[in-house]
C-alpha cells in the first residue's frame, strides 16, 4: 500500500544518504593518512584504500602442549556464539587415524580488520579506532611489495614481526593524524582506578601459562587460564575463552600483553634510532628473517 512504499521511500533516501556521506569521510581520511604518511617520507604505494564493512571472523588453532600459531582460517563474520563454541568443540574433538585426539587448542575471534585491497575496516568503529586501522592494513599492503611483508606466515616469528611494524606504523600515523584535532590516541585497556591493570595481569598470565607448559602440565595450563578468565571477568574485562590458541593469536601481535617475543622491543629500538617513521618502514621492510631483524636491533 501507499504507506509502506513511503516507508521504502524513505529507507532507500537514508541508505542513500550515508552512502554518499560514507564516500566523503573515506576520502577525508585517506588523504589525512597520506598527509601524515608523506610527511614521514613514505611512499604511498600503493594506494590507500579502504571499505567500511563487517570483517570477517577467524578460526585460530594451536597446539595445547605449547602457545603457537599451527594454523588460522578465515570465517563468515556474524557468527553467533553457539556457533563459534560448536566449530571450536569440533576442532578440538578431531580423531586422527590413529583413534587420538588431534591435541589442538581452537578459537574463534573477531579480527579488527583485513588486508584486502581495499582493505576491510569494522564499519562501527570510533575515529580513533578507525585511523590506526587504516594506516595498520596500509601497512600491510606496502610491506607485500619488499621482503618482510612476503615473509608473511613463513613462520610464527615472521608474522610477528609483520604484525607490530603495522601496529607501530597504525599507532604512530593515527596518533598523527589525531593530534591535528587536539585529540590523544588511547589504545588497549586502561588501568582501573582500583589499581587492576589488565596489561600487566594478562603478560604474568601468559608468563605461568609458558612455565606450566613447559613442565608438560597441560590440564593445569588449562585449567589456570581459566580461573585468570574468571577473574578478568570479575574485573570487567570479559574474554568468551582464554587458551592456547587465544595467545596464539593474540601474541603475533609483539605489543600485546600476551606476547612474550623480543620482537617488540627491537623494532621499538630501531624506531627511536630511526630519523623518520619512513626510514623505519625503509629498514624493516627489507627484513627476510627473525635473526636478520635481531642483528639489526642488537649492532
């Protein structure tokens, strides 16, 4: 009837509306990371471009008798939790040929965004969240074209070492480009007025968690990151599961308080001994291995 096709009407103008407002804010904020990007001395190749959508989920599998990432597959975004805690419980519940339980740790976790080109930016993001996104999936696609970004998932360390230098580049070019509005980067959890501070409580938990794994306690790794789980819960800080495979993950990311590699701190070294972000990105990009990047750090 007249009604609804008035309702229809007036849904398609909305759509329509932010449609064409989507285009302008994504203009505005590729040519703001370029801006910030350029004046570092880096070369804007390729292109930054980028699309507002929901990226998808991935599946992380990890060994339980050690924290390492064996394999991860990308899934449809939107899954409910059922349905992430049923491909995790068959994952884990896989037979060998041998009768054996293939001895995996799995997870399904959000991701905060894809190296597609363009890439996939979470489309109900705050600006603050969105400009280190941009600039860390950029970064990505840059380093696809010199030796470190094609020695991406050669191996745990190598992805590592990919996923900080896009977090120093995201953080350093967001902080950048915020800073032109008065505004200060805020990333990761803060320190709660009541003295909990989640940074720390999750780095001592994945030290214990290396500790009991390394004596070949499984069962007690496990059932320990799950009484930490409880408590971060407790604290307001809530995580659908806490395992080997969410350290997996989590610690490919050298700054992250789940990781325990030195990545992190040799790439914070050769940043501060770097004249620009540019130069940084320069050097970095050029390294092909673990021990490369340590004596690149360490001489």
């Amino acid at each position: 009837n007249q009604q609804i096709r008035t309702i229809e009407a007036q849904l398609q103008a909305v759509r329509q509306e932010r449609k064409n407002k989507e285009a302008r804010v994504k203009a505005i904020i590729a040519r703001q990371i370029g801006q910030a990007l350029s004046s570092e001395g880096v070369l804007l190749l390729p292109p930054i471009v980028f699309a507002f959508d929901t990226p998808p989920q991935i599946l992380v599998i990890s060994p339980r008798e050690k924290i390492d990432l064996k394999k991860t597959i990308l899934l449809e975004p939107g899954l409910s939790i059922e349905q992430a805690t049923g491909i995790e419980q068959r994952i884990e519940g896989i037979a060998l040929s041998s009768g054996q339980v293939w001895g995996v740790s799995a997870l399904v976790e959000q991701i905060g965004g894809l190296a597609l080109y363009p890439s996939l930016i979470p489309e109900i993001s705050s600006l603050s969240e969105t400009l280190p996104t941009v600039a860390h999936e950029w970064t990505h696609q840059y380093l696809f074209f010199h030796p470190l970004g094609q020695k991406y998932g050669a191996s745990y360390e190598m992805t590592t070492i990919n996923e900080t230098v896009a977090d120093m580049v995201g953080d350093e070019v967001g902080a950048l480009v915020l800073r032109n509005y008065g505004l200060r980067l805020e990333k990761g959890p803060r320190k709660k007025a009541s003295g909990f501070d989640f940074n720390q409580e999750m780095r001592q938990t994945r030290l214990s968690v290396d500790k009991l794994l390394a004596k070949g306690q499984v069962k007690e790794a496990e059932s320990y990151m799950e009484e930490r789980r409880q408590l971060l819960a407790k604290e307001g800080y809530y995580l659908r599961r806490l395992n080997q495979a969410y350290f997996a993950f989590h610690g490919s990311y050298g700054d992250s308080p789940g990781s325990v590699s030195p990545v992190a701190g040799w790439l914070h070294t050769i940043r501060d001994r770097s004249a620009s972000l540019g130069d940084f990105l320069h050097s970095v990009a050029q390294i092909s291995s673990y021990q490369e990047l340590e004596r690149l750090a360490t001489h």
